[in-house]
C-alpha cells in the first residue's frame, strides 16, 4: 500500500517552520509521510557602480540550501518524533511548488502564513492563494500564530452549491475519523435571503454526505460576512475551517476585504481548502 503524503513548502520563515510543525504532528496522527521543500531562485547581484553584474554560482547555491531543507528535517525529526524527505529545486515557489504537486500527487499541501505586517501578508497571502487557486490538491494555510492542536471541531462554510458535498472525502473525512471531530455545516447567506422552505432543502441536500460523520447544520445570516463567521468561530470553539474556493465568492471575499485581520482563522485557525474537482 503506497503511503499517503504531506507536501510543505518552506522559506525557512518562523512562520513556516510553525506550519512545518503542524504539519509533522498532523502527519503522525494521519500516518502519513512528511515531505520538506524548498524552491530558490538564483539571484542577480551588482558589484560595481558601473553596472557590472555577478551572478551567484548555482552549484554553491544548491548545495547551501540542501544544507538548509536538511538542517530544518533534522529539527523537525527532534522536535515532533517524525522523518521527513527534504527536497529542494531552483525557481520561483509558486511554479515549483505547483510542478512538485504534478508530479509527487501529495494528498494534502500544507503552507505557513505570516501575520506580522501588511507587506509580508500580501507576499505570502498572494502566494498561498496562487496555489489554492491552482492546485488540485487539498491545501491547508497555518496563520503563524496557530498550534496544533487536536482538531475536534470543524466549521464547513458553504453557499449552497451542489459539488460542496465534496466536504466529507478524502482527507477531510480522514480529519474527522481520525479525530472524532465534530462538523458544523455553515451555509452562509445575507440576511433574508433564504426562507424556511430553502434552509430545509439545503439541509436535507447536504445531509446525504454527512452519514458517516457527527454533523449539525447552521445558518450564518449576517450582513457583515467577516464579523458574522467570525462570531460563530469563537462561539463554538472551532479548531479548523473548511472551504471551497469557488470565483468570486467567500474565500475570495475573505482575502481580499481589508478586514481580513479581525477573522480567527486569519491569527490563529488553520483553514483547509479543497479544489472542487475533487
């Protein structure tokens, strides 16, 4: 039986590192293998006022930052009891971490997500949302504030649409075994917007994929999208949120309003996105 996998892309940031953790003790629970990885780019340095130029030696660089994903192994290996591949390759992360996914087909990716300033927000945010946008893998982003912890408690946000069923296959639904988590099914909708008769459609759709797994089944209505899942974040104690990023819609909404700082998962919950096709 080939062993499931864990892909985590790193910078060597603290916020990476904490998701690199998460995702070593994830990966023992789940009894999946753990691989470490890092993409760099060859820079291009000035010498001299003249405009003279220096490019650094791609084979010093790529035996320094084999050092480095080995070294970062290493600290995992002592701190969360678990061996990880560490692999490295030259180019800019979004491309290699997409190519890497195409050939390796991990079953979840896990990524760090830094919460320090606006600018190291916007560079990780766009990168994080380029591979949730494009992967056809599982993504779970780690704000740097988050810990592990067990996952007891899962917030499934939807807008009522007919492949959301997805929610409870594949790793989700191996989270909430493993676990014995609860799902809470959150359909989001302004207010006034869904009468009686839609909220009991939705909820008689959606309950054919929840058999297997503890469930109840809410509805977020609230002018103010953030504040409203907010609210229900901190009320019930979540440990995970899970989405999926259709066009226009919630996740984009939530990382692009200015707002974003005020959410949970932003500081301090993990956030699973799953790709529609799967």
């Amino acid at each position: 039986m080939i062993m499931k996998t864990i892909l985590v892309p790193t910078d060597f940031s603290e916020a990476a590192r904490n998701a690199a953790i998460y995702a070593a003790e994830l990966a023992k629970n789940l009894e999946y293998k753990l691989i470490l990885y890092h993409a760099y780019h060859v820079p291009v340095m000035a010498s001299t006022p003249e405009n003279a130029f220096i490019i650094a030696e791609p084979r010093e660089l790529d035996i320094t930052n084999k050092k480095r994903i080995k070294k970062e192994g290493a600290f995992i290996a002592k701190k969360c009891d678990i061996n990880a591949e560490c692999l490295t390759s030259e180019g800019f992360a979004e491309d290699e971490i997409l190519a890497l996914e195409k050939e390796l087909k991990p079953d979840l990716i896990i990524m760090g997500m830094k919460t320090i300033g606006a600018l190291d927000e916007y560079i990780l945010g766009s990168i994080a949302t380029d591979i949730i946008r494009k992967a056809q893998t599982p993504v779970i982003i780690v704000p740097e504030k988050a810990r592990y912890k067990k996952i007891s408690k899962i917030v499934f946000a939807t807008e009522h649409r007919k492949e959301d069923g997805t929610i409870i296959r594949g790793v989700t639904k191996e989270i909430a075994q493993v676990f014995g988590s609860k799902i809470y099914v959150l359909n989001v909708v302004k207010e006034n917007k869904l009468a009686e008769v839609g909220k009991e459609f939705s909820q008689e759709r959606l309950k054919q994929y929840f058999e297997e797994v503890e469930h109840t089944h809410h509805f977020l209505e609230d002018n103010d999208l953030i504040h409203g899942l907010n609210e229900f974040i901190m009320v019930h104690k979540i440990s995970m949120i899970v989405m999926t990023p259709h066009k226009h819609t919630l996740l984009s909404r939530i990382f692009k309003e200015p707002n974003t700082k005020k959410m949970a998962f932003h500081t301090s919950i993990p956030l699973l996105t799953l790709p529609a096709e799967i």
